[in-house]
C-alpha cells in the first residue's frame, strides 16, 4: 500500500512550477489545493492497486450495478405487462404497486450501494485541512474600504444635501407598494356578512313564512314514528341542495328520548327560554361542533352525551346540549321543531343562536 | 499535402483551454473541487430533508398531469366499485383516478405523501442535532432562523397538500382550519371569509390551495433551501473537536470524488427507500374515506404527524372562553389560544434562541466547534424540556386512539396530557441535567483513572479492586494528567485497541488474518506445566 502523508509544518514558501515535467499529477494536484489554502496532510490508497481486494471490491460495485438495471428492467417490464387495471378480489392487480415498489427500491439501492462502496472502499482515504480565513487581518482593510466606498456612493447620489429627493421619493413609492397590494386583497377579500351568512342556515323559513322540512339523507321528509325511542338520525332542510356541503351548517340531530329523559329536557328548555323548542320527546341540535365545526356525532344513548370525535368535546343533550368536558366553550344551538299537517317535521323557525364554531362579532 | 491526424487523446484538454480562454473558470471550479467538507455521521440528517425534497418535486410534477382541482360536483365512475354513482368533487374524483385508473399512479400518490412526511421528520431531526450540539451560534444565526422557517413552510406545504384529495378526512382539515381562522379576534371572519371565497366550504378553496401547494409554497421552499445551502457552502461546515482541528479549520475530504460520490450514493439510497415505502406501505388510502360531506365524520381522525401535536393542544385547552361586554358583546374563543397563540410563540422562540443565549452568555465570539450536548447541560436540558413537550401534545393528538386500544378513559387521557403538559417538561430538564452532569464526571474519571477493565484482583489483605487501564503515564498517585478536550473518550478496553482489527471476507477471509494481539489485561496465556501427581503412594492398580 502507498502511503503518502507528509508531516511539513509549512507548506514550501517558494510555489512550485506546475510545469516542471518531474513533477508528478499529484504534486500539482497537492500545489493546487495548496493554492486554495488546502493542505493535504494524508493521502492513503485502501487498497493496493491490483491486489485480491480490489478486485473483489470492483466485483461487488459491478455486481451493485448490475443489480441495478436488472431490477430497473423487471420494473419496466412488470409496469408494462403486469395486470394493473384494478378489480376488487385477490387479483394479481393487488400486487401492482408493491412490485413497483421493490423493483424501483431495489434498482436505486443498489446504484447507491454501488456508488457508497465506491466511494468508500475503493478511493484513496484522505485528511485535509483548509484554513476558514474568518480572522484574515486583511478583512478590517477591506471592511474599512467598502465602507467608504458605500458612504462616498452615498455622497455621490447626494440624499444628504439634497433630502427633498429621498423624501419625495418614498412618498412617491409607498403608493406604488400599495398598488401591487390593492388587486390581490381587493380580490380575494369577501365580506362575511353578505346575507347575514354566518347567522343563518338551510332551515331559515322561505319566503312568504313557509316553514322547512326536516328530511333524511336521501331527501325523504320524517314523521315521528319513524324514530324509535332513544334513536338518533341525521336531518337536513328539506330545500334545494339541502343535503350538500352548500349548507355545510345545516345538518342537524334529530333525537327521539326516553320519557324521563325528555321530562328533564323539557325543564332544560324552559331554564333558557326555550319552552316550544321541543316537539313531543323529540329534540333537535346542530351538529356542528360549537368548538371546531365537526361534526359532534356520536350519540351516547345511555348518558345523553354527544361527543365530537376531532377534539373529544362532549355534550350533555338533556340539559341543553352544554359543554360537560372537552375544549368546546359554547352549548350546540337547538332548532325549533313541530309537526305540519301532513304530519311531517319541519323546523318552526331557523336556529336562534348561531351555529357553529366561534368567532369575534358572534352575539 | 500532408494530412492532420486527429489527436483524439488531447481533444479533452483543447476543449478545456478553450472554455477556459472563454469563461476563466479554472480557478473558481479547482475552488470547488477542492473545498474541504468535515464528516460524520449526524451531518447527513439536513440531507435526507433534501433529497427528500428533490423527489417531492420529481413525483409531485407527475401528480398534478392527473389531478384536477376544482369543487364542480361529478359523479364517479372509475374502476373501484363501492364509490360508483357517488356524486363528489371532481377533485376527490381524479385523486380516486390516479389512484385506480392511472398506470402507476398509485405508487407515485403514495412515494409523494412518504416524502412529504420523511422531508419533515428529516428537518426535525436535522434541527435537533443542530442544537443539541451548538452549531446554530454565531455565525450561523441566519441559518437556524432560515431552518426553523422551513419547517413551517414545509407544514404549509404538507397541509395545503393533504387537503388536496379533497376526500372526508381532508375536509375535516379543512373544517378545522376555517374554525382556527375564525377564531382570531376582530379580523377572524373576514380572513376564513376571504380565504374559502365565502361561508366554508365554498367553491374555490381546493383551486386556491392547489396553487399554493404547486407553486407558491414549493417556489419559497425552493428560495429558502438554496440560501441555507449556499450559507453552508459559504460559512463552511462546522466540525466536532478533534486531532488537528481548531475553530479555524475544516479538517475532512476534499469534495470531490470522495464526498460527491458518498453524496449521490447516499441520494439514490434514500429515493430507493422512499420507493420502497411507496410501493409497500399503504398510505393515506382516501378510498375509504369517501367524499367530503360536512356531516361524517369517524373516530380516529388524525392529521400527518407534523400537524398532531397542534391537533393535540387543541384537545387539551380547557373550554376558556373570553366574552368583552361591549356593545353585542365579542368572543375570544378557545380555539384561538392553541392553534393560533401557540405556534405563534414556537416560531418566536425557536428563531431567537440563539441570541437569547448568546447574550446570556455574553458570547459574542465565533464557534465553528461543535460541543456534546453533556458538555452544554443547560442548553441540553432545555432542548429535552422542549422534545418533552412536543411530545406530550403530539400523543395527545392521538389520545382517543391511545384510549380505544388500550382501554383508557377518554377523559383520563385528556387530563393526563393536561397535567403531563405541565409537569413532564420541568422532570425532563432536571433529569437530562443530570445526566448531563454524570456524563461529564465519568468522562473527568476515566481521563484521570483510565478505563476499566473488567478484570478483579484480590488484594493480600482481602480487598477487591477493579484494574484500570490508564490514558497516559501516571504521576505517583495514580492519576493521570490528560484534560478534557470536548471529544469521545474511551470507555472500553476494545476502543484501545484491545480487539484485533476485524478479519475483512465474508466467507473466507480475503487476507492474511495479523496474529492475534494479546489483550493488555491479560498476559499470554502458557500450556498448564505439568505436576507431579499426589497420590496416596500406594501404587495404582
């Protein structure tokens, strides 16, 4: 093994000639990074130049690469020929994407392995030392002299003697920052209040006082009897788009309670002054979670809890749908519900408190 | 007439000379080839954030031949059955096609959201090796700063960009964070208002994200990623202590061949894992989450894992609303303290640390030496208090999970992380201060004593001691004079050569094994002499 680590605490003061012919590529390769303030203090071959190791090792980097493109074929030809096309059941489309999968891992891995070994094993070891140059005493001087330099700019344009120009000048561009400014926020900017938006929902009374139906998911309207007691169901305003995320904050719980439970939620009711909201033992909240706006949809039967499962708020439906645990600060608004002639649910009017979570200007 | 022969061994070098004569690049390239880069092991961690990053774009460019960002209503009709006929966004639509229908796609959805999540927990780890060992002081201010933005932007990009599908998950996110918007005080309304065009969700926010996520946000990414390079490339890399090495500098290997070749090497081996992943592991399988309908929603609805623990102080803030009675009288709802206040105060201390420190510790000098988290017991402390932390809320935004599978109260766990939020930090920092201290003696023993090693003596008059191995020659009292030089010191016998170097082949060994060294502990071990045999003197029969 060659090894070449020289221990000369200066660098010759005298540069080399590069062009003397005695001089071998590495002395110049050596002059030049010296040129660069970088001493190369140990140069080491790991392995012997033709010796068993290195052949062994350039037969393991060639093996790497080999793999390579063998495991880059199989992936070409599996992406062309393979069954890709899905189909439920244990077809052999399932293994698609984890062939892919492997046949890509495998090809980069092995040009990285056989790169990493390359790199590694078969270049000479090296320990050089480069000079930061962060304590140059050159760099006061050059500090000193840009500084000037900027100051005498300065002098130059003349904003000191002249300082109607700066002025004028600021008060010239603040405008046009403005301008750049003015299209992208007069664009976007929509004002929250366009309709009263924030404070309505699906279930407000058409024109003309006609009251909303309450209905299902799939549109149908609901007649008592078709909750069981101690059932839930989700509703929506029975209007155009009703069950869309165009009424995002319309979808609402519907709850058939037992006898004593509704007793107690009856005298909840009257607590806060909503004395009619109630029709028989059938209460109706918003869905929305007070808090973060999911919705709070698991009913706990036993408990009369409603828990939103983002943050774990819940809520306690006989006593107004209060917050009992959890971050939500604020009770889930209560819709006012009644029975139409044709003895369906509607809404006796839209929600008096506002749905949803909580913001700034909220009454 | 004679004819020129072409020379082709000199073409190389006559192309050289005449770019050179050009463009005088010679000394800037021979600059470049041989600037020195320290090495280790930690300094790969930033890395694989890049590389990470460099196949977010390469699959991310595929994504988006394929994705159509728009909210009109179509009905699916693809290849997975259970969701044909369903009315959706045309959004969550294309994301289903490239999934099912796009030769390839899935594999290339899924290698998109592993980056995305092995780019953002390579900047954590990265930012954690860069305090735990001092490299953010002076003169690297700048980057750390420049470094803890890119972990908010790459947030943005990850959350931007895993709104996209557009299916019920995401929607939830999205839920979310109009009500995080909303709650900010007098202006809250107006930003979500403006930001979803209207009341959520609007028509226009996956349009309005999808430009953020293929442009905007990837454009700053790509900014601050290049001046946190060209800083390093600038500043050179810090170095730990060590034979040679001062604060004024870099002792390692030249760039090239040696670094680059490690370098590329080291890319293709994490675009192979990544691949790996992709094709392997399932993720983010929005099929079964179905469209986006503001009133489903299932239990265990976790963000990515950057985004839990903000998930996670928003589940333990306790239900703190502040009402101003005036006029109707305005909310500041609970809401806002923790998604809002919260990372607020993050950005600010993590980008002020350094000065923080630096004028508590009146260090106004440059370090380009890195320092052992137990030589720094403070600082170490204080970054444990801050992973406990961290940590606290990010279980805690899986806490309904951890309740379901372990069969806790739910209500338990909220408390737990409540009151863990508040004690965990301060035992972290008082532990990991002493364990820092201990660390040190040990060190200041072993450099005095030497290292143990393992072998018992008895004493003529009964005692037992342990022998140690010193460092250096000792003085009359046994002590050794070697200082702390703020690097390894050895703790075994094996670190000093004890153990023969590893015999190199697989199979069969591919050299000459050397001869077996003989362990300083133990000396040469020599055939049993052979005695005379006691016997009872009758002869044996």
């Amino acid at each position: 093994m060659s090894t070449k680590t020289e221990h000369q605490a200066q660098p010759g003061p005298e540069p080399l000639d590069v062009h003397d012919p005695r001089l071998s590529r590495f002395d110049i390769v050596r002059e030049g990074a010296r040129r660069d303030d970088i001493e190369i203090v140990h140069y080491e071959e790991q392995v012997a130049p033709g010796s068993k190791a290195e052949r062994r090792l350039t037969r393991t980097v060639a093996l790497f690469f080999l793999l390579t493109g063998l495991a880059a074929t199989a992936f070409l030809v599996i992406y062309i020929w393979w069954p890709w096309k899905y189909d439920a059941g244990s077809g052999g489309d399932n293994l698609y994407t984890p062939l892919l999968g492997v046949t890509l891992g495998v090809a980069l891995l092995a040009v990285g392995f056989g790169i990493l070994t390359w790199g590694k094993k078969l270049l000479p070891k090296e320990v050089s030392i480069q000079d930061r140059h962060e304590n140059d005493p050159t760099s006061a001087e050059s500090r000193k002299i840009t500084g000037e330099t900027m100051l005498f700019l300065a002098d130059e344009m003349g904003v000191k003697r002249r300082p109607l120009l700066g002025i004028s000048l600021l008060a010239g561009l603040a405008p046009v920052g403005a301008v750049a400014a003015a299209p992208l926020v007069g664009g976007l900017i929509s004002d929250p209040h366009k309709n009263n938006q924030m404070f309505t929902t699906g279930f407000a009374p058409a024109e003309g006082g006609q009251k909303i139906r309450l209905v299902r998911e799939d549109g149908r309207p609901i007649r008592p009897a078709d909750i069981s007691v101690g059932g839930q169901l989700t509703v929506f305003p029975g209007i155009e788009h009703g069950v869309s995320n165009k009424h995002a904050d319309s979808p609402t719980l519907l709850i058939h309670l037992r006898e004593s439970d509704a007793v107690t939620s009856r005298e909840a009711n009257q607590r806060v002054g909503h004395a009619n909201y109630m029709w028989g033992n059938y209460v109706a909240f918003s869905k929305i979670c007070t808090h973060a706006g999911c919705p709070a949809s698991l009913y706990e039967q036993q408990t009369n809890r409603l828990l939103c499962p983002c943050h774990q708020s819940q809520f306690l439906i006989t006593d107004n749908a209060k917050p009992i645990f959890g971050p939500a600060s604020r009770r889930l608004p209560q819709l006012p519900i009644e029975v139409d002639a044709e003895g369906f649910f509607v809404a006796s009017s839209d929600y008096t408190e506002t749905v949803g979570p909580d913001f700034w200007e909220r009454p | 007439m004679k004819r020129r022969k072409l020379d082709m061994a000199s073409v190389p070098g006559k192309a050289a000379v005449g770019v050179d004569e050009r463009f005088q690049v010679s000394t800037p390239l021979r600059k470049l080839l041989n600037k020195v880069f320290p090495d280790h092991w930690s300094f790969l961690l930033g890395e694989i954030a890049l590389f990470s990053f460099v196949v977010l774009l390469l699959t991310g460019v595929f994504l988006t031949f394929f994705y159509e960002p728009a909210m009109t209503e179509v009905v699916y009709n693809g290849s997975y059955a259970p969701l044909r006929g369903t009315p959706m966004s045309a959004a969550y639509a294309s994301s289903l096609d490239i999934s099912f229908d796009v030769r390839g796609g899935l594999i290339m959805r899924q290698m998109h959201h592993w980056s995305a999540l092995l780019f953002m927990a390579a900047i954590v780890v990265h930012m954690l090796r860069v305090f735990f060992t001092g490299a953010f002081r002076k003169p690297r201010e700048t980057n750390w700063i420049i470094g803890s933005l890119l972990f908010w932007v790459g947030f943005l990009a990850g959350f931007t960009g895993y709104s996209l599908p557009d299916d019920g998950l995401s929607g939830t996110g999205l839920r979310i964070a109009s009500a995080i918007m909303l709650s900010i005080p007098v202006i809250g309304s107006w930003v979500t208002s403006s930001v979803f065009g209207g009341e959520f969700p609007g028509e226009i926010i996956i349009s309005r994200f999808f430009i953020a996520h293929v442009l905007l946000v990837p454009g700053l990414l790509v900014a601050l990623i290049s001046a946190h390079l060209g800083l390093v490339f600038k500043q050179k890399h810090t170095q730990w202590p060590g034979p040679g090495r001062t604060n004024d500098n870099v002792v390692g290997e030249r760039m090239f061949p040696r670094y680059a070749l490690k370098q590329g090497g080291f890319f293709m081996v994490v675009f192979g894992v990544i691949a790996l992943m992709g094709g392997l592991f399932q993720i983010n399988p929005i099929w079964y989450f179905g469209p986006y309908e503001a009133w489903v929603v299932s239990a265990a609805s976790q963000p990515d894992w950057y985004v839990m623990f903000l998930d996670g102080s928003t589940r333990l803030m306790p239900a703190w609303e502040i009402n101003i009675p005036i006029g109707d009288g305005y909310v500041i709802p609970p809401l806002f303290w923790p998604t809002v206040v919260l990372p607020g105060i993050l950005v600010g201390l993590s980008t002020l640390y350094p000065f923080v420190e630096a004028r508590r510790l009146k260090d106004t000098r440059s370090h380009n030496l890195l320092q052992r988290p137990r030589d720094v017991p403070e600082r170490t402390a204080i970054g444990a208090m801050a992973v406990s932390f961290y940590l606290v809320l990010t279980l805690s935004g899986a806490n309904d999970v951890i309740a379901d599978k372990f069969q806790i109260s739910l209500n338990a766990m909220t408390w737990a992380g409540r009151i863990g939020l508040l004690l965990v930090p301060p035992i972290a920092y008082y532990l990991t201060y002493r364990i820092c201290l201990g660390l040190q003696q040990h060190d200041r023993e072993v450099l005095a004593h030497g290292v143990e090693t393992g072998i018992i003596r008895r004493l003529p008059d009964g005692r037992f001691e342990e022998i140690h191995q010193p460092l250096t020659a000792v003085g009359e009292d046994g002590h050794g004079e070697l200082g702390y030089v703020g690097w390894v010191v050895p703790k075994k016998m094996n670190r000093l050569g004890a153990l023969g170097p590893a015999i190199r082949g697989f199979f069969y060994p591919i050299e000459k094994p050397a001869e077996a060294p003989v362990s300083p502990g133990h000396p040469p071990v020599e055939p049993r002499q052979e005695r005379e045999e006691i016997g009872s003197g009758e002869p044996r029969r």
